[in-house]
C-alpha cells in the first residue's frame, strides 16, 4: 500500500489577511510608534531598575522568597511605569485615570503571571540564581506588555475623561 506524501494530513494554515499585513506595515512606518516605543523603553528601564532592586532586596537583603520579592517588585515597579507611561510616553493626561489604571493592571497582571511561569521555570526547573533569573524572565514578558498597554490603554480607544 503506498504511502500518502507526508503533507496530506497537515492543518491547513489560513493565510495572514491583507488588512492584519497593511495595519503591521503602517504601525512599523509610523516615527510616532517608534519614538513612543523609545520612550517606553526608557519607562521600562526604570522601571526595570526599582524592579530589580526591590527584588534584591526582599530575597537576597531579606531572605524572602522568590515569589514574594517578584510580587513586591512587579506592585512597586507596575506603580511607577503607569505614571510615567500615563504622562510621558503616551500623553495621555486627558482621558480617565481609572479606567487607565485598570486597563493597565491587567494587561501587567497577565504579562506579571507570564513572567512568573518564567521565573519559576529558571529558578526551580534550570537551577538559574534569582536575580539573574528575575532580569530574564521580567525582559521576555516586556513585548506582550508594550504592544497590550499601546493598543488597549492607551490606545485610540481608551476612555475619555468623565467630566
């Protein structure tokens, strides 16, 4: 009996939409993006910076546990990154505060769980010393986190100020 070619069973991928392709192309041409990408990238830095050392601190300083050093970090970091991204990187002073924060918080409380799973698999799974670890696993979640707070919280559609 002969065997069907090694394709016959695949999934059939359906192809990206012109419009999905067109929407990427204009975010990438656009010098808005990439300068609000920039000053996001300075934002995250510091916030980077406060992350890591609060981390430090409650684990390495305090002896406390990764998770809870994680925690307190993301609370004091996630804190000081939607100020700045509120007021500086998006300019975004005009539009509702809470309805921002909330949008803010769980866009970072999913990326802040995927940078756990992440953590823990370095610290737990590979033997990776925590700080080193925390820097690591904090960087891979940085793009989900971007692209969800541009399109979402601070986005063209984010709530106006109730006046």
């Amino acid at each position: 009996m002969p065997v069907p070619p090694e394709d016959t069973y695949a999934i059939p991928r359906p192809a990206p939409s012109p419009q999905g392709i067109a929407r990427v192309r204009r975010a990438l041409s656009t010098q808005e993006n990439w300068h609000q990408l920039l000053k996001f990238g300075v934002v995250g830095g510091s916030g980077y910076v406060v992350n890591l050392g609060v981390f430090a601190l409650v684990v390495a300083g305090l002896g406390g546990h990764h998770i809870l050093g994680a925690t307190l970090a993301f609370l004091v970091a996630v804190t000081n990154n939607f100020w700045w991204n509120r007021h500086w990187t998006f300019a975004q002073r005009d539009r509702d505060a809470r309805h921002q924060a909330t949008r803010y918080l769980v866009i970072n409380v999913v990326s802040f769980v995927f940078q756990v799973a992440i953590l823990e698999l370095l610290v737990s799974g590979l033997g990776t010393a925590e700080v080193p670890a925390q820097a690591i696993s904090v960087g891979v979640a940085t793009p989900f986190n971007f692209v969800g707070n541009k399109i979402w919280t601070f986005g063209r559609n984010a709530p106006a100020r109730v006046r």
